[in-house]
C-alpha cells in the first residue's frame, strides 16, 4: 500500500500571489496616506475617512488573493508569471509621461489622439483605422465628460505662445 507523500517544496500560484503582494502594497500605502489627513468620525469624515477605509479593504483583498495563491499550486502554465514584455511596458510609460508634458501645451484635441496612436504602438497589430477611431472616440468622450460634464478647466487646444494668453 502506497501512501502519499507530500513535498517539501512550496509551490504557488504566481499570478495570484504577486497580485496579492501588490493589492496588499498599494492598499496599505493609501491607508497610511491617509493617514495625514483628519479621519473625522462616521457621521462626519473627514478628508482621510474614505481613502482609510479603501486603502484597508484593498490591502484585505490582497492578503486574502495572497493566501490563496499559496493554498493553489499551477496547475501548468496558468499560474507562472512569464517574461516581462518591455517593449509595450517603455512604450505605455512614455505614453503616459508624454500626455502628462504635453496636455498642457498641445491641448485635449491634439494630446489625446497622440496618447491613443503611441499606446497603439505597443500591441503586436497596428492599424491606422482603428487607431484613429479609437483616438477621435476617446477624445469626444474625454471632452465630453471632463470639459462639459465636470465642467474641468482643461486647455483643449493648443496654447499658441504670443497670442496674448
């Protein structure tokens, strides 16, 4: 009669538990940020009150997604954390950092399309026609919702130096 042997070894389920780990960091970084700003109490918050609260029950979920990655092995490939895609990932931050320098030079209408044509850049499949309508969707929708929605003071077209403002 055989009897079954358990390895020593750890196995885990590699998605889970990094997602678990960053749930967990960015939920108690938020709690402890909170922290700087007056809490209040339940019937009158203060400013601290809700990103405490968010920051607890998001660092909760990630210790929760973290022990169970530790209760489920990979089963195959599922579970393993590949090679970091760099390229999409350099492609993505500068994206990022470019609309961050150039919204407020270039504007909603000029910025947005160039957001959506580099981050299109990071796919393996680029196509001109779905990146331009993706960029003249995204853009109505930001101007609709930030500029007439919220009523944002956004520059929306580019600041055209010496022009008196």
């Amino acid at each position: 009669m055989k009897t079954a042997t358990r390895s020593s070894t750890w196995t885990c389920n590699q998605r889970e538990f990094w997602s678990g780990v960053l749930f967990t960091v960015i939920g108690a970084g938020f709690a402890a940020g909170a922290l700087n700003y007056k809490l209040g109490k339940s019937a009158e918050p203060g400013p601290g009150y809700f990103p405490l609260g968010l920051g607890l029950i998001l660092a909760a979920l990630g210790i929760a997604v973290l022990l169970r990655s530790l209760s489920r092995g990979p089963s195959d490939k599922q579970g393993r954390i590949g090679k970091v895609a760099w390229r999409p990932l350099a492609v993505v931050v500068f994206a990022v950092l470019m609309f961050g320098f150039a919204m407020p030079r270039l504007g909603l209408i000029v910025t947005m399309p160039l957001l959506v044509f580099i981050t299109s850049l990071a796919g393996d499949e680029f196509r001109w026609r779905e990146a331009a309508l993706t960029a003249l969707v995204m853009t109505a929708a930001s101007w609709l919702v930030f500029v007439v929605g919220l009523s944002m003071s956004l520059p929306v077209w580019p600041r055209l130096s010496g022009m008196g403002g």
